[in-house]
C-alpha cells in the first residue's frame, strides 16, 4: 500500500499525518482518499501540488502508483 502524507492543512480534514491506500494511479488515490475522510473532497485534493517518490509531478491524474510509493500533497507556492 502506498504511504499517503498529509500536510498540516490537510491533517484537520483527515485526523491523521499519514495513512496507507491501495491505488493503481493518482486519480484512484485521491476517490479512495474521498472516500475514506468525509471532510476531503476532490478538489481540494486536485488543487494541491502531489510529490510522489519525491518527484513533484505537473500532471498526475493518471500518473502510476506503486504498492511502495510515498504520495505526499503540498501546497502551491507563488513565486513574485
């Protein structure tokens, strides 16, 4: 199962700094993630930048994920 870390924001959606899902790829991640935390929803989720095997991926809607993965969402930051 993959690692799934969540950052502070996201820990008072989830309860949890971290859990453990199952999930072939990115857009399956975050509907097994929506329905296991009721407060997360899709697009809170889907407006976050995702870092998974500590590559920060542009596009990760389909992007694979492995049974040993670490998925980790982080907050865009703005650039001046």
């Amino acid at each position: 199962m993959a690692n799934v870390m969540f950052s502070s924001e996201l820990q008072q959606f989830t309860g949890e700094s971290s859990t453990a899902i199952s999930a072939p790829d990115y857009r399956s991640l975050v509907d097994a993630l929506c329905s296991k935390y009721e407060r997360l929803n899709r697009d809170l989720l889907t407006d976050m930048a995702v870092a998974i095997d500590g590559v920060i991926i542009v596009d990760p809607l389909l992007e694979p994920i492995g049974e040993d993965s670490q998925v980790l969402f982080l907050h865009f930051v703005a650039g001046g």
